[in-house]
C-alpha cells in the first residue's frame, strides 16, 4: 500500500514536469534533485555516526535510543499505508 501511495506521487510530479517546458522547469527539477540529494546524505551521516556512538553508550542513553527509534518506526508504519 505504502509503495503503490509514492508510485502514485512521483507519476503525479512527473506528470506535472512534463506538461513544464524550458529552462525554469529544468532548474526546478536540478534544485529538488540537488535538495534530494543533500537530505540523503544527511541521512546517511548521521546513522553512520549513530551507529558507531552505540557501543559508548550508557544503559540510560540507550534506552533513550531505543525508545526514540521505536517512536520513529511508529511514525512510519502510519505514514506508509
């Protein structure tokens, strides 16, 4: 359900960029790629980072961890459908 909901999305903007003609529509598409990208990256970082913070973590940061990762988890499982 949750991928059928972004197949749906991303025809919606393709549509949509491909009714746009010239130069402005290809900069719109340039800056969204780049913002993509940059948001990716971010992403990444910090999980790599996370990940390698673990091992040095006290029970009660932990357990801050888990529980924040779980709220999170939540929050997608109610996004995705």
């Amino acid at each position: 359900m949750g991928l059928d909901s972004l197949v749906e999305a991303v025809s919606i903007i393709g549509n949509a960029l491909a009714s746009a003609k010239g130069l402005g529509s290809i900069l719109v598409l340039a800056g969204f790629s780049l913002i993509l990208a940059l948001i990716v990256g971010f992403g990444g970082w910090l999980l790599i980072r996370l990940v390698k913070k673990i091992p040095r973590m006290t029970p009660i940061e932990f357990l801050k961890f888990v529980i924040f990762f779980s709220l999170g988890l939540i929050v997608v499982g109610i996004l995705l459908p």
